[in-house]
C-alpha cells in the first residue's frame, strides 16, 4: 500500500466516523440542549442576578463575565464527548470496527471533531445571546481571530482530554464523575469574580490553574485590558494539555482495544 494510498484511507475513515458522531450528536438533543442552554442560562443568572453585587472594575459585569461563560460552556461539551468515549467502550462497539478494514484510531478523531463543532455551535449561541444582552467588546478583527485561535486550541484540548477521561472510566457513569473537575476549574477562576477578591488559599490556587491565563487573555483582547504573560500562559498549558491528551488517549484506546 502506498502513502498516498493509506493517507487517503485514513482520511476516508476518519470522515465516515466524524460523521458517525455528528449524527449522535443530532439525535441527542438532550445533551446538546445542555451545552447551549446551561451556559445561557448561567450568563443570565449572573448578569441579571449577581452582576449588580460584583465588583470588577468593569463598567457593566457582563463585559467581565463573558469570556469565563465562554469557556464554561466549552466544558459542558466536553463531559458529553467523555460520556460518548464511554459508551462506546462499554457497549462493544469497538470489537465491531475492530473486525472491519477502517484505521482504529478514526473513532477517536470523529469524536474531537463533532466535539469541536458542537462547542463552536455553542460558544456561537452565547456570544449572540451576550451581544443582545449588552456585550460590547473593544476587539479589532484580528484580536477577534486571535479569540477564535485560542478558543480552538482550548476547545481541543478539552475535547482529547474528555476522551482520554472517558477511555479511563470504566462505566458511563464513571466518565460523567470524571469530568466534574472541568466543570469545576471555571468556577475556581477570574471568570465571575478578580482572584484578588479570594481567600488567600483559593486565590493561589485560582491564579495557577490553567483556565485563568486563558480567560485573562480572551478578556484583554476582547476588551482590551493588560495581558501580561496570561498568552504564553495560555499558550503553553493548553498546548502541553493537548498533545499529552491526545498521546495518552491513542495509547489507552490501544490497550483497551487489545483487551476488549
């Protein structure tokens, strides 16, 4: 077999199973109604209710709260995808691609894949609903294409990082638990309130955990506020969380392939 030849198949395979999981994706709603209406009705509850009581030297909270919503609905997408690697482990259809003629990695790709496209489906569905709300970003369009570089490389990290979760779990049940700490590290962040304003302890732990330096630099480009070192930040924790996932996940679907 040639490489041109076996570029082509790899390819051809990893198509037919992304869309596999776009058409799970369509026919569960439930779980993207979730990943849209979550975060929606998060930005309403802290604009609406919250943001009169928050001070974070922003003229309007909603201006300082987006990008944090932004990258929380990121995480709701990805314990979907944790949970669909998981079914997919558990119900035996790994031993049925393992007995056709596809790439056995091409599962894998087409779950990143719809999960990116299921993010950016609903990261646009918040942005929208922010602008309606009052959002009103600073960004020129190149700081707009900088937003949409990072928010990819965060969203594909967290996506290779729910498949390697879910490859771990041994239960759907398991993945769902597995991926509360990415619904939680938002939380413990500068997405709703300045670290400064934190305890001690917690604003340590908020100012060294990756999610910060990405909302930080998402926030400065979009409304203009000091980055400071949050890019390279950014940069080098998802960059070092992507290729680490996406190593660890192909060598635990191979051995977990091997011993289904």
């Amino acid at each position: 077999m040639t490489g041109n030849s076996s570029l082509y198949w790899a390819v051809s395979d990893s198509v037919t199973m992304i869309g596999r999981s776009l058409r799970h994706t369509r026919r569960n709603l439930d779980a993207l109604l979730l990943a849209v209406m979550l975060p929606a009705i998060l930005l309403l509850l802290f604009v609406y209710v919250f943001g009169g009581a928050i001070t974070t030297g922003f003229a309007e909270y909603i201006n300082y709260v987006v990008p944090g919503i932004i990258l929380l609905c990121t995480g709701y997408g990805a314990s979907s995808t944790a949970v669909s690697v998981a079914n997919d482990m558990v119900t035996g259809i790994v031993d049925r691609f393992r007995s056709l003629p596809i790439l056995s990695s091409a599962m894998l790709t087409g779950h990143v894949v719809a999960s990116v496209a299921r993010n950016a489906f609903a990261t646009a569905i918040v942005i929208g609903l922010a602008f309606l709300m009052g959002f009103r970003p600073s960004a020129e369009p190149i700081e707009w294409l900088a937003v949409i570089g990072l928010l990819l490389l965060f969203i594909l990290a967290m996506s290779w990082l729910a498949v390697t979760l879910g490859l771990l779990a041994g239960s759907v049940e398991g993945a769902s638990g597995f991926t509360f700490v990415i619904l939680f590290l938002p939380y413990l962040s500068s997405a709703f309130v300045p670290t400064e304003t934190m305890p001690s302890a917690l604003h340590a732990v908020a100012e060294n955990q990756p999610i910060t330096p990405m909302i930080e630099t998402v926030r400065g480009l979009l409304m203009g506020t000091p980055i400071g070192n949050s890019a390279l930040l950014a940069l080098a924790w998802f960059g070092g969380i992507l290729i680490v996932a996406y190593l660890l996940s192909a060598r635990l679907f191979q051995r977990r392939a091997v011993r289904g």
